[in-house]
C-alpha cells in the first residue's frame, strides 16, 4: 500500500484487520532464531512521561506513566483473575474525562498501594481533578502476582510508587527485569521447574506522513508461552524436561494435558498510548482491539489464573483527526512486538533459578 493511501486510510477510511507480518513486526520478525522485534518506547507519544522503580530487597517493583496535562483514557480487562484500582471510573458512561497518571506493579493486592505514592506526588505538583482549591489526581491501576518469586513479604507499596513518579521522565524506557516487570515469570501450566523469567517490553510506531505515534507498555507474566506472531513458534515459556527446547503449552492443551487450577498466579498488565485525540468511548475500543495484541503473542491467554489487563491513554497532542479502528489495530500491533521484548529483554536471576532467554541454550 502506498503511504498517501495508508495516510488517507488511517485519517477515516477502513483498514484491513490485518498486516503482512513482515510489514507488521519487520522483516528479522520472521526469522528464526528469533531477532529482537522493532523497538521505540511508549515515551515516543507527546506528553507522556515513564518512571520505574524496582525494589533490591526482591525482585518486583512498579511503573508508573504520567500525563501532566491529562490523558483521555479507556480500559478493557479479559482474564478471570484481575486485581485493579479506578477502572469503573473509566467507563464512557461515567464522569471524570481523564487520568493523570496510570500505574502498573508487581505484589498482586498489596501492589496496589503502590498507587497512593502516585497520587501523593501527583498532588504535592497539583495535578489531578479540580476540586475547589484543590486537587484529586485520577490513577487507575493494575498489579500482577509475583509473590512467589523470592520474599513473599516483600511489595510495592506507598513509598515505591512515589519514587516511581520521581524517576519518570519522557527519555527511553528500560526494558526487562525493572519496574512492574521485575518479578514477571512465564510458561507456568507445567509448574515451577520449568518455568522462565520474563519482564517489561516497550515498543511503539511512529505513522507514515502524519505526528501520529502509537505506542505499547507491557508487563508479561502469563500461564501460557510467548509466541512469534509471524510462526507461531514458542519464543520463551514452558521448558521442556530435557533442557532442550519447549513443552508448547497449547499443544499439550490439545494433546489433551490437564492441569490442576492454580488461581491468581500470574497477569499480563499493560497500556496502549497515543497523541492523536479520541474520546472514552473510543479509547475503550482501542484497548479492546489491543488485546488482539495479547492473543498473538501469548498462548494460552485470557485463562482463569490471569487478570489480563490493558488500559489506553490519549494524550490528545495532535489534532489530527483519526480513525480508531486504525489505531486499535496498529496498537495491537505494537503490543504484539512489546510482548516479545519482554521475554527476549528478560535476564535470568539464578539465585532463584529463573533462567531467562538469552541464557536458555535450548531456545532454538
């Protein structure tokens, strides 16, 4: 497709569901061994700013990202087993038309006290929901379950999510074991021996011939394996007992492999962004079409021990006019891309035996 009828498409006229996966995830996406898919960072969208902090005590942490001037935002939650914060207010049928800040963190339930540090730092700069003289800051929010990798005792709370806002800023975003990530593990339907460590992705896409930029954030801590949307080839997940390659979670599903229920364990949480401007009512169906995201690269996902969450956020940067179906399916897109960054960005913790990809030598 030429650019001058890509532009025109994505400024109002349909898209098709689908990319070429080379055009998709680039042209390395397609190899095998695995080349790293196309980065950017979420930082990428105008107006946003991201802070990690990551606990030394244990790995786990959290991440927040900040809109200043207020970002338009939706939210769309697909596993069984969710722990979040400010998700109703969302709703395009509810009042508060945007959020200042939305926050992502390790330590199921507890993590989400991690929040609070936002909206005290977020006060302390006076941004929130004006109320006479002063202000609510709006922070939704999302936490996964790494309670078990190290210290159960050890989580984000009040004082890690205020670091988080202090460490923000609009530069590139570290990927792999940092933030909300720290703690991410995957492959875990066999149990905990075979297991991998995974972490946080970032990827982003900047639009042919217009400022438009739509961009993804994610946390990968999922039951199922990361896949390669162009094979459909296992990237990390379930180790196979040899040492030398993967179980393939999904095909022992159809082999007819039944595991005990297991509850709460995982929960892949992430955020779609952009700077073109849309309304509640179109963010949420942008963070519904992201999910799409999640069902390429992750296998099995969506289960009842994930709380598979993804929130979207317009900063509203631009003014151009734009097609949300367009920017639904190039945010699934690059959430596909950031999902393999976080298993491939991974490193291992072998105190804890937790091998990562780059160390896994039956990987091919």
């Amino acid at each position: 497709m030429k650019r001058r009828e890509f532009t025109r498409n994505l400024l109002g006229l349909p898209l098709a569901a689908a990319l070429p996966a080379e055009a998709a995830f680039g042209a390395g996406f397609a190899k095998e061994p695995l080349e790293l898919p196309e980065g950017g960072s979420i930082t990428d969208v105008p107006g946003l700013k991201v802070g990690h902090h990551t606990m030394t005590q244990r790995p786990t942490g959290c991440t927040v990202l900040i809109c200043e001037k207020g970002a338009t935002a939706g939210v769309d939650v697909r596993g069984s087993a969710p722990g979040t914060r400010e998700t109703d207010l969302l709703s395009p049928i509810n009042a508060v038309q945007q959020v200042q800040a939305i926050m992502l963190s390790g330590g199921s339930a507890y993590g989400l006290a991690a929040a609070t540090g936002v909206v005290r730092w977020l006060e302390e700069h006076n941004l929130g929901f004006k109320i006479g003289s002063g202000v609510v800051p709006i922070v939704p929010a999302a936490i996964l379950m790494d309670l078990g990798v190290g210290d159960f005792k050890i989580r984000p709370g009040d004082e890690e999510g205020y670091k988080a806002c202090v460490a923000a800023s609009t530069g590139p975003v570290a990927e792999g074991c940092v933030g909300a990530g720290a703690g991410a593990t995957i492959g875990k339907m066999f149990g905990g021996k075979y297991l991998m460590k995974s972490g946080l992705g970032t990827a982003s896409h900047k639009v042919p011939g217009t400022d438009i930029v739509v961009a993804a954030l994610v946390a990968v801590n999922a039951v199922g394996d990361v896949v390669n949307p162009y094979s459909g080839k296992v990237v990390a997940g379930a180790r196979s007992e040899d040492g030398k390659g993967y179980r393939d979670s999904m095909k022992s599903i159809m082999d007819g492999y039944r595991v005990a229920a297991r509850t709460a364990a995982n929960t892949t949480i992430g955020v779609v962004a952009t700077n073109a401007p849309f309304t509640k009512t179109q963010m949420t169906k942008i963070a519904q079409m992201s999910h799409d995201g999640y069902a390429r690269a992750i296998n099995p996902v969506h289960t009842m021990s994930d709380g598979d969450t993804i929130f979207s956020m317009s900063t509203g940067e631009s003014t151009t006019k734009c097609d949300e179906t367009a920017i639904g399916a190039i945010a699934a897109t690059v959430m596909a891309r950031a999902i393999v960054r976080a298993a491939m960005q991974a490193t291992s913790v072998p105190e804890l035996g937790l091998v990562a990809y780059r160390d896994y030598a039956g990987r091919f």
